[in-house]
C-alpha cells in the first residue's frame, strides 16, 4: 500500500477558535504526511508553508480530526489514521500530535492504538469500508478525548488530562466478541465534562445509530442502547452539545439499506430526558440535479444555533460533487430548506475529494457563529486541490 503513487491532496479537516483563526489539516498523498496551516480572521496564511505534522514519508497517513485552543499562544492537536502494517489483515494505526506554540511545529506524534488490528477504518462489508472511522474533542476543562474503530469491529475511547502529554489505555466501548463491527464515532462533551459517543455498525442492511455516555470525565460508559430503530440503514452520525445540555444528533438514512439513496435525519436528547426525540428528515435529494445526500457534519454556535453540511451525490452509487447546507435557529425546532454551499457544486471543479473514506469534519462554527468549511475536489490527470470557505450568522433581529 505505502509504495502506491497517489499523486493528490485529499482529506482536508477544519477548526476554529473564538478569535476566528482558522486551521486547515489535510493529507498531502505524494508526501505522505498531514500538513497544517493557519488562516487569520481575513483569511491570510499565517505560516510561511505549510506545516509537516506526521513527518512520516515512508507511511500514508489519512483523514486527520483537529482542535484548536483561544490561548495564546494557541494550541492545536491533531488525530489521525497513519497506515502503518503491523501484522494484521489491514494497515492502520491512530496517531496524535500537539502544537503549543500556534501551528509553527508539532511535537513527536504518538500511536494511540498499537495494535494489528487496522484501527481507523470503518467496515461495511468484509469488501467495503471507510477509512477515517476516529474523532476528536476536547472539554470545558481542556481534557481531550480520542475514539476509533478497527476493521475487526471494536470501538475504542482514549481520554488526556494533561493536554494531550499522555492518553489512558483505550478502553473498548463496542465490538468484537462476534457482534456487528463499529463504525463512524462521533464525540461531544457538555459544559459539565459529560461526554457523548455515537456511533453505527456494519454488517447490517438495517443497521441503527447508537449511543452511549460517561458521566465521569471519560473514566467509563454507561451501556450502550439504541438510539431509534427503524428498517433503513442509519450511518454517519455526528454529535453536538448546547449550552442547555440538550445532545443534538444528525445521520445519514437509506430506507432501501447501504449502497441505495441517502436522506439527513436530525433527533435530539434535551437535557433530563431518557430518550431521543424521534429522528425526522431534514435534507434529502436536492431536485433532479442530486440523487443522494450522505455523510453529514454538524456544529453549533454560542446561541445554539446549529449548522448542517453533507456530501451532495449526484448518482447514488458515484463520486460526490458539492455539499449540500441547512441551519436551525431554534435549537432545533425547524430547519431552512435545504440549500448548497455556494462554490462547491461546479462541475468543472471535479467530484470531492475524500477518496481514502467519507467519515471526515468538514466544518466548524465558534461562539459567535463564525463558520468554516472545507473540501476537496479532484480531477483525473489534472488537478487537486483543498479550499477553504467561510461565513458568518446572520444577526437575529
């Protein structure tokens, strides 16, 4: 695999801070390593190149998460799936690195992982998976919290006290034990350290979204339980907490199961309540011009308003091109009608990257609901690239 010649930039990821710096991670395939660079609030580069945080060239490395901090100076820490093989049936290992310093340079990255067992990827079918299958957050305390999955099925959880120096052992969450390989973990944690892990399963043409919580800073997790069951295939969730403590959660659906046409579903758990609310549609194929939308991201901002972006697909079973957008800002209430991101759907630009596996965070928003998104675009023989977009909320009157 590592003596492929993948001549693209592809997986790009994005955060911001209060001060709307923006950082932009993405995998430079002829490089082999994630780079780093930083935006100031009117978009100027603030690092002369680009930073080398994997610094591995021999070893791909893939679909990286990042956070970044409003200190000064700013920190950031980045995960990501480093393909290295170690013995197993797939390469994969799940790397961390931290910067103190704002970007200009990563300490020595650290395998969280180090097992044989392809951790980072998410299986479908023993002949489909994503790759990017991890997640990152931090809390109100600056503790952060490490999730992935491997290609053997186990769902693993790894918490920092000591801003990333040093990570617990992963502790198995899901999986393994002959049950339905997991698949696509999402985290979010509330203003009082509780900490929320969704994720779904493969193997399964009515697969459900589940879900599961520590209420002890990471230590361990209640059992696990389904969010809803319904006859569809539930994939790619994304978690986000409010101000309020209510857990907002949206999806990918297929009523027909994987593979077939994909509708966004949203559901909420307001804080005291034992239970979702039931999940409804809040996106679906976009007129004649998209037959499918899958794999959302999702954040909120200090209002708890709450922004929605996802793969446009326009063949089902084809290369995404463009990413489709809603909002809420009723916590959830209701939704805008669906709309795309201006400046992602051109045709000439190609199809979205993303080709190592579509379980990625495209998009960030902070407290005063500055917004960033990122994407890839590829075409065959003639050009890649990463772009970065941004935007702001509109004042509530």
């Amino acid at each position: 695999m590592n003596e492929s010649e993948f001549n693209f930039v592809d997986d790009p990821t994005v955060a911001i801070n209060e001060q709307s710096h923006v950082g932009v991670a993405w995998a430079d395939h002829p490089k082999h390593d994630i780079y780093f660079q930083l935006y100031a609030p009117d978009g100027e580069a603030q690092l002369e190149e680009p930073v080398n945080v994997s610094a591995s060239p021999d070893i791909f490395s893939w679909l990286p998460r990042m956070v970044m901090t409003s200190d000064d100076p700013m920190e950031v820490y980045l995960l990501w799936q480093e393909i290295v093989f170690s013995g197993g049936s797939h390469g994969g290992e799940i790397f961390f690195a931290r910067s103190t310093d704002g970007g200009k340079s990563f300490i020595d990255s650290v395998n969280l992982s180090n097992t044989t067992a392809g951790d980072g990827k998410g299986r479908l079918t023993s002949r489909n998976w994503h790759n990017g299958s991890l997640d990152l957050a931090m809390g109100p305390q600056g503790n952060l919290y490490a999730a992935w999955t491997e290609y053997e099925g186990p769902l693993w959880f790894s918490r920092s006290t000591d801003g990333g120096e040093s990570f617990s052992d992963p502790l198995r969450i899901a999986g393994g034990n002959d049950t339905n390989p997991a698949r696509g973990p999402s985290l979010a944690v509330d203003d009082e350290g509780t900490v929320y892990l969704a994720w779904t399963v493969g193997e399964d043409r009515a697969a459900d979204i589940r879900f599961a919580r520590s209420d002890d800073d990471g230590r361990s997790f209640g059992e696990p339980r389904i969010i809803f069951e319904s006859g569809g295939h539930a994939d790619a969730p994304k978690l986000a907490v409010d101000g309020k403590g209510t857990v907002h959660l949206v999806y990918a659906e297929s009523a027909a199961g994987p593979f077939m046409r994909y509708h966004v579903r949203y559901a909420r758990l307001i804080d005291g309540e034992d239970t979702f609310e039931e999940p409804r549609k809040i996106a679906g194929p976009h007129g004649e011009q998209f037959e499918s939308v899958s794999f959302p991201a999702l954040s909120l901002d200090g209002e708890d308003r709450l922004y929605v972006i996802w793969e446009l697909f326009p063949n089902r079973r084809g290369r995404s091109r463009g990413l489709g957008f809603t909002y809420s800002s009723d916590g959830g209430e209701t939704f805008a009608a669906p709309s795309i991101v201006p400046g992602t759907a051109d045709a000439a630009l190609g199809f979205n990257g993303s080709q190592q596996g579509l379980l990625m965070r495209k998009l960030a928003v902070n407290e005063a609901g500055a917004i960033a998104v990122v994407n890839s675009t590829f075409r065959a023989n003639e050009t890649s690239r990463i772009r970065l977009f941004r935007g702001q909320a509109a004042e509530r009157r």
